[in-house]
C-alpha cells in the first residue's frame, strides 16, 4: 500500500511496528455459541479521541515509556456466521410475537420500547395496536419524534389523512424535528391536495437536511404537479447528488425536461428510466412467496436489531447480546447490525469480540476510512499494536487529505517510543483537514509530548500552548446573538455531518 505523503517531507521509516416453533428454537440453540461468551465521521473521531489514554495536560518533559501497554493475550469469545441461517418465515413471525411481547411485559414505561414494538407490529399490518402503543410513546416521550412519524404514517394506512397532518403538527410545536417528519407530513399534506404547504414544509426541511435525497425528490415531484418545473429540475438533480435509490427520480426528471422544451436531456432521463424499469422487473420475477419471504426477513432483522439495543440500554447485556447475534446470523452483511454489536462489546469492554465485529464491518466496506479508524483503536486496545498501525496507514492511504489517520499514527508512535515518526505524524495532521477541532487540540498535545521527550523545549512550549488555547476556545460558551446550532441558525439537532 502507497503510503498518504506530504509534499516536500519524507517522514522517518516506520515500518515493521505497531417447525415453526421448534424451528424457531432450533435456530436459537445452533446459534447460541455466539452468544455464550448499524454511516459517519463522528464515529471516526471519538475512536481517534480515545485511541490512547488521552493525555491530561502534558508537560513538555519526557513520558514514562513504561506506560505503555504490552499486547494482551485476550480472544474472541464469540464467532461470527459466514452464512444466513434458513429459518421459516413463520417461525420468524412466532419469534417476533414473542419478542414483542416479552419486550411490552418488562418495559411497560420504557418508551424505546414500547416504539420497537409498535413499529414492529405496523409491518405485521397490526395497525390497530402499533397505533394504541405509540399513542402510550407519546404520553411517556412527547419530545421523541420517532412516535408521532410512526403514529402518523399508521393513520395514513387507514386512510386517516388529517389526522396524519393533526400528529405532527402536534410533534413539530412539541419541539420534534427531522427528515422522517417533514417527509411523512408532506405526504400527507400532499394526499389531502394542500401542495404548497406541502412544498413549504420540504423546502424549510432541506435547509437542515440537505442530504435527505428522498425529501428532494419528494419536493421535485410536487413541483411537477404544481408547473413548477425549472424548480423540480433542480430538486431532483439534488436527488440524484444525494443518491437518492428510486428510479422514478428519472421519469420525474423527462417530465420536468419536457415540459420545458429540454427534449435532448428529457430523452437521455427516458433511456435511463427504462434501464432502470427493466432492472426492477427483472428482479419482480422471482415467485411471490420468495419476494415475501424476503421482505418478511428485513422486518425481522430491523425488528430483531432494534430489540437487543433496547435490552442493552436497559440493562440486560445477556439478553441483548442473543438478539444482536440473532440479528447478525440472518443477515452476516449488516452493517447496521455490525455496528450495533461492535459498540455493545466496546460498553462491556470486551475489545476481542468487538475487533472481530469491526473487521467484518471492513471486508463489507473496504472503501470506508473510519471502519479502519475504528479497527486501529480496538487493535491498540489489544496490544497488537503492528496491526493498529497496518490500519490507520489505511486510512492515509485512502484519505491523505484528512487529518484523522495522520493523528492517530502520531499518538500510536508516541505510545510506541518511535518519536521521530511520531513528531512526523504530528505536524503532518495538523497540515490537514480536521476532523474535529477536538482532535486538533489531542494532536496539539501529542506533539507537545514528543517534541518534550526529543528535547526540543521550545517546540514543546509552543505546541502544548497552542493546545491550551484551542481548549478554552472550545470550552468557551456560545456567543448569545447565535442560535444553539450555529451562525446559519439552523440547530444541531437539525444538523448532519459529511462521511469521510
């Protein structure tokens, strides 16, 4: 691998281092070896944070190099499945059932679960109840948006349009805000004719959530139908930079070209709506009862997930556990399910299981920096300090215009005593783009320890000066003219962050 390199500098060499029923029970039992023992740069950033001890005020004098942690002899306890189990879609439907209601009889005021389950029983069609449990969600958590979205999209099931609209309004004045909501409340609006206010509520959403490809499309498919075309255009080119997963965004886009006199371009969106209509009805032959059984496997899936992280939140490690696996050996891919079980074996501490995890999440998305971020700081923790390296050079590698893999290297030198890599590494980071001005002030001090121990005092001085600023800049509170999420006014809540 070609290693990510600053124009002009050469860092030292650093290599060589660092029956329905019965089914349904049938596969807990062949599984349940796996339980005896879920995409963002924020992720990235807190495992940079604590890929080492982070050092509390460092002095520009030399380290104990004793401090340094030697490789541990821990194994995983769990091993994960290579293949999806074969489990009938009516044991599955009897596992849920089950699920749910064992899920209802302990957190009977817990409203996550409580959601888990009214979600659960509206992709069972059992409307009726999923409608009465998120009602009870909304009296427990009435500023938990998840309730009022599905308790809206459940009434417009049963035709129940206005009342759709009446519940997140209810939601939108209780403080609640997301894509989901603006999607689902222009829908509704939409199927009671109320356009415009439809459009209002998307073009307000986008303004936080610009990366909600299905709003865009949303949005440039009720413009069509109010004329507004040259608008639509662009609202679903935004769709389309979004990498928005339905087809229709270009039969959208031939009307909206058409109806402007663009026919070269509404011709070319035509050839590719076709493409992709053939593609979809390729895939509709397969035989009812497979598509079915299909469907049936992601609700349960989601189902499954969503339960072990309830059990987990309340205090239930060995019952979340067999369900995240549960989870993991329908779908061995997931790689919400991946995350989901990495960051409930970082909780408990058990960093073997949790690598496993993470280097699965890497062989699903090789392209993706902060798996290898990630798989860096749980090698670290392990003492395989050879393969921690091996995956943040990844990182610089993939990304050498971002700071991240840079810093991590520079803080898995110092702990290693390779200090010239590691001043290297420094001041390479602090070159680049940051992730966060978190890992400016950590890499800051990073440097102010090595520069210390190479017995460059003045450097030292400087370094971890500049460290003590930017952390009083961002204890600082907010000045009071800006709203709580920024000078654009728009609340963090409301905010995204990009993917590296």
């Amino acid at each position: 691998m070609t290693e990510g390199r600053i124009p002009g500098d050469v860092p030292p060499d650093s290599t060589g281092t660092p029956d329905a029923k019965s089914a349904s029970r049938g596969f807990l039992r062949r599984y349940g070896k796996l339980a005896a023992g879920c995409v963002v740069l924020a992720v990235a950033i807190a495992a940079v944070v604590a890929f080492v001890t982070p050092l509390e005020e460092p002095a520009p004098q030399p380290i104990d190099a004793s401090s340094v942690p030697q490789r541990t002899a821990a194994h995983p306890t769990i091993e994960l499945p290579s293949k999806a189990v074969d489990i009938p879609t009516e044991a599955l439907r009897t596992e849920l059932l089950e699920l749910g209601a064992d899920l209802l009889a302990r957190f009977p005021k817990v409203p996550e679960a409580l959601h888990v389950v009214a979600w659960m029983y509206a992709d069972l069609q059992r409307v009726t109840d999923a409608e009465r449990i998120w009602q009870d969600c909304i009296r427990l958590a009435p500023k938990q948006v998840g309730p009022y979205v599905g308790l809206a999209a459940a009434a417009m099931k049963l035709g129940k349009d206005g009342e759709a609209v009446a519940t997140l309004q209810q939601a939108i004045s209780a403080g609640c805000a997301s894509a989901e909501l603006d999607h689902q409340l222009a829908a509704a609006l939409t199927k009671l004719g109320r356009l415009p206010e439809a459009v209002q509520v998307l073009q307000r959403g986008l303004v936080a959530y610009r990366q909600a490809s299905e709003n865009w499309l949303q949005l440039g498919q009720i413009q069509i139908q109010l004329g507004q075309f040259a608008e639509a255009e662009a609202s679903l080119q935004q769709a389309i930079l979004h990498g928005t997963s339905d087809g229709s965004v270009f039969f959208s886009l031939a009307t909206a070209c058409a109806r402007q006199g663009k026919q070269e371009q509404a011709a070319k969106y035509r050839q590719l709506f076709s493409a992709r209509k053939s593609e979809q009805a390729a895939a509709g032959d397969a035989p009812f009862q497979l598509r079915y059984d299909a469907e049936f496997r992601r609700i349960a899936l989601a189902a499954i997930c969503r339960a072990g992280t309830v059990y987990d939140r309340q205090g239930h490690p060995a019952e979340a556990e067999r369900w995240l696996l549960q989870a993991l050996a329908l779908a061995p891919d997931n790689l919400v399910v991946c995350g989901e079980l990495t960051a409930f074996y970082r909780r408990l501490g058990r960093a073997a299981d949790a690598r496993i995890v993470q280097q699965r999440m890497v062989d699903i998305q090789p392209e993706n920096t902060v798996h290898y971020v990630n798989l860096a700081s749980l090698a670290s923790q392990l003492g395989d300090y050879a393969a921690a390296e091996a995956a943040l050079k990844e990182v610089v590698g993939k990304r050498p215009d971002l700071s991240i893999g840079y810093s991590g290297l520079a803080q898995l030198y110092l702990q290693a005593g390779k200090l010239e890599q590691a001043r290297w590494f420094a001041e390479a980071a602090l070159r680049m783009e940051p992730a966060a001005p978190e890992e400016t002030v950590q890499t800051y001090r990073v440097l102010a320890a090595v520069c210390g121990r190479l017995g460059d005092q003045a450097a030292a001085e400087t370094a971890l000066a500049e460290a003590q600023k930017r952390a009083s800049a961002l204890a600082r509170p907010p000045q009071a003219n800006l709203s709580p999420g920024d000078a654009t006014g728009v609340p963090a809540s409301r905010r995204q962050v990009d993917q590296p």
